[in-house]
C-alpha cells in the first residue's frame, strides 16, 4: 500500500508497510501513483502525453524510472506487502499487563470549562479527593499488575490534581521508596491549569516529574473564552506567568502545553505560535471532541480551514526551524528511523489492558475519558478486574480489527484511533471517529513534510543506481 501526496513543491510517496517516504519528480510520482492500477503502456501513453513539452521526458527516460520503481520494490521500499496482518491477530491472544495508571487525585476544579469532557472536573458525578490510602492502594496494584515491565507510568490527574497537592507528593514519596525493591522504574507525569502552581510545586515538578503537561489555549481572548473560574473570570493573566517561570526553572526536562482549539478559534495556528513567541517550546493544541450540538463543536464547514492551518503550520515550522527559534508541534512528531516498536503501532494506547484510569475511590476504568460511563467500569484496585469483558474487547482493538480502517494508508500512524472518541461518536470501541480521523491523515501529511524538511541531503537515501 503506498500513499502518495504533494506538498508546496514536494511530491511525496510513502510506503505504508515498510515506513519508506520517497520525494520524487513529477514523472516518478505520476508513474508511481497509476503503476498497481493501470498497465505499463497506458502508462507510458499518459507519461508523454501529458509531458510532450518536456525534452527530457521521453521512452528510455520512463523505461529508467520503471527501472528504479521496480529495484526499490524488490528491496522492499516501494509497494512492500503487509507482514503485519497476523502480528496483529497474535495481540488478540497476548496477556497484557498493566504498566500505565492515571490516578485521579482530585474530581474538583478550580476552572469552569464548559468544553471540558469532564464535565468540570467532576466527571457527571460527585466530587472527590483521593485520599493517601486509595492512592498508597492504587501504587501497589500496578506494581502487583505489572508483571514483566520494569518502567511504569503514573499520571496524576483531575480535575485539577493541585488541588490535592499535598497527597501527590505523599504519592511520590511512597512510590519512591518500594520502587527498587519491586524492580520498577517509576515515571509521573502532572496535569495541571496552574492556578495552583507555587514555588513548591514547581521544585518538585522539577525533582521528581518526568513530564507535565500544561493547559493553556493561546491568546488571551481565546483562552479566556472557555478557560474561565467559577466566577466567570478568565484565566490568561493568572497563569501565564506561573507557566513561564515553570518552563524557564525547568531547563531541558520534558513539558508540553496543551491547549483546546474549538469552533470559535479554527485559525489556531495564531494561538499556537503565540504561546511559542511566548517563550513555550513543547506546544500541542488539540480539537475539541464534544456534543455535535455544542456551540463550540467543530462542523464540516470548518473542516478545511483546520487543513489549511495545519497546513500553515507546518509551512510556519520549516520557516521558524531553518531561522534557528523551532518549537515542537506535539502531533508532528514523527521519527522516521527508530519509532514505536510494531506491536505499540498496532494496539496502540494500551487502554483498559496496559492502561489504566482510578477515581478517587479507587474504582478501574480504562482510561480517563470513560470515568463519566459507570458501564465501563472494570473493577477496582482492591479487588481487581471484574469485568472480563470489556477488558477483552479493549483487547481486540486495534488498527487491524475496525473495518473502517483496513484499507486506510494512516492505520500504523494512528492505531486504529482513540477508543474513547471512537466511544463518544458512535458509541463503540470497534467504530472510528471519522472527523478525527480525517484530521488526523492531514497532521500526518504535514508532520511528513515538516520532518523531510529537516532533513539533510545525507539523510535521504538515495534511489538506486541507473544501469
């Protein structure tokens, strides 16, 4: 299966199976595209019909190109077959074990954010903190759980985890000292609003955080829309200083700002280089997955001004990177040489097998965004899985097991997709979320172009010899 798109002035071809990406001419990108589909003679016909002003497009020069198709198809680069069919019929047979909770510190918020999933917070329930003992619990099942992986994750999460602060450092004190007896290496990564960011957070976020992850959704009018106190007030003003003095005491440790882009700010593409002029580096902006009747939900008629801008993007990275001040673009970060192993690929997440979310009570489910649907719950840490159930259908997906996905060029990019938006647009793990995914294909066209753009001459290998 190959994928083939232009971008500006690059034609780009992409073997889906091998991870090969070609930047060719027009000619080889013409031929490449038809030469499954259509016989070589119409092939050719086409080729010099359509280049008859061209002197150096002629029958020896096609003849050539075929050459050189047909060399890097027997090196497995070009129109590879797909090996990894029965990989993925072996994951359904796999055991998993867990390696990833996200602990629930806190069903509580200090923001009001009517876009928010979590229905501020309290997940379309009570409000909660998590005590040191459910938390203490929740430590040793994943170390119970974990079986053959020496690291883990832990997520502290929310609402808004500073509200429970006191008992997240508890947390990572206890986890710190049964870490080496169990054999465990354990990383935490914090999400947070930052109304509650003090110097103590900070130090401690810088000892003993591997990530953290923090929200803001751009210009202060953008930001101040949704991401508003209970009193209605915006945020911007509060935080953005909290976070630049966050992000400069932190030096070269990992962080990210996550922000929310809605129908009310599809040229987002401004807010994501306004928090990079702000001095952030580490930038993700994602779009909002919420009710299709939601005033803030994305429609069709937005669709291709979100292409367009992740298109802008990607043109604003290449320029900015080339001037020496580049920043990361979360979903444009692909590495073309030593990405995620192929069963990561495949299954994806891991969530409701390798991953986990708990609530304040200590109760399992497979992930943060199914905390809301008390169907999904699939136990609790004290007493383990109960339901069997939804566990194995959690199992079962992947990007080979949706039908939707079978012949589409961007499964081994996206995993088959988010169960969850999956969940929430159709109401099944098994279906896809087809706004999402459209978008999705277009971030990878673009995280193609901008890492091609980075690469040097030597970087690109070089197409076979001409005999």
């Amino acid at each position: 299966m190959i994928h083939c798109y232009k971008f500006d002035d690059k034609n780009i071809v992409l073997d889906v199976f091998s991870g090969s990406i070609h930047l060719v001419d027009e000619v080889a990108y013409d031929i490449i595209e038809r030469y499954e589909s259509t016989p070589k003679d119409e092939i050719k016909k086409f080729i010099l019909e359509k280049y008859a002003d061209k002197e150096d497009v002629n029958e020896d020069e096609i003849e050539e190109c075929f050459a050189d198709i047909e060399a890097l198809k027997a090196q497995g680069k070009l129109f590879a077959p797909d090996k990894y069919e029965n990989i993925a019929i072996d994951l359904k047979k796999r055991k998993y074990t867990l390696k990833a909770i996200c602990l629930h510190v806190a069903h509580t918020c200090n923001l009001n954010c009517s876009y928010c999933f979590a229905a501020q917070g309290k997940f379309n329930g009570d409000c909660g903190i998590m005590s040191f003992e459910t938390g203490k619990r929740a430590i040793d099942f994943l170390i119970e759980n974990s079986g053959y992986h020496k690291n883990l994750d832990i997520d502290f999460f929310g609402g808004e985890p500073l509200m429970n602060w006191e008992v997240v450092k508890q947390l990572v004190k206890y986890a710190r000292s049964i870490e080496k007896d169990a054999g465990k290496n354990i990383r935490f990564t914090l999400t947070t609003n930052g109304i509650g960011i003090t110097d103590d957070v900070i130090d401690f976020c810088n000892d003993e955080m591997h990530n953290v992850v923090l929200s803001l959704d751009g210009r202060k009018e953008v930001n101040d829309r949704f991401r508003v106190d209970l009193a209605g007030n915006g945020s911007y003003d509060r935080i953005v200083p909290k976070f630049q003095e966050f992000v400069r005491r932190r030096g070269n440790k990992s962080y990210y700002m996550r922000g929310t882009f809605t129908h009310f700010n599809t040229d987002f593409v401004n807010d994501i280089l306004h928090m990079a002029d702000l001095g952030f580096k580490e930038l993700s902006m994602e779009p909002v997955v919420t009710s299709p009747d939601s005033p803030s939900a994305l429609t069709e008629e937005d669709f291709p001004v979100l292409c367009a801008e992740y298109e802008r993007l990607a043109r604003e990275m290449m320029k900015r990177n080339k001037e020496g001040n580049g920043f990361t673009f979360y979903h444009y970060m692909l590495d073309l040489t030593c990405g995620p192993c192929i069963y990561k690929r495949i299954s994806g997440c891991g969530a409701g097998t390798e991953y986990m979310a708990v609530t304040p009570w200590g109760d399992l489910y497979p992930c943060h965004q199914f905390v809301s649907h008390p169907e999904c719950k699939i136990g609790d840490i004290w007493e383990g899985i109960k339901n069997q159930e939804i566990v194995h259908e959690f199992a079962q997906v992947n990007a080979y097991s949706r039908e939707a996905c079978k012949d589409c060029w961007a499964k081994l990019y996206c995993s088959g997709g988010c169960a969850a938006n999956s969940f929430h647009a159709d109401g099944s793990i098994t279906g896809i979320y087809d706004y999402g995914c459209r978008l999705f294909k277009k971030r990878i066209e673009c995280a193609l172009a901008v890492r091609l753009d980075n690469l040097s001459e030597e970087d690109i290998a070089p197409a076979p010899e001409k005999k």
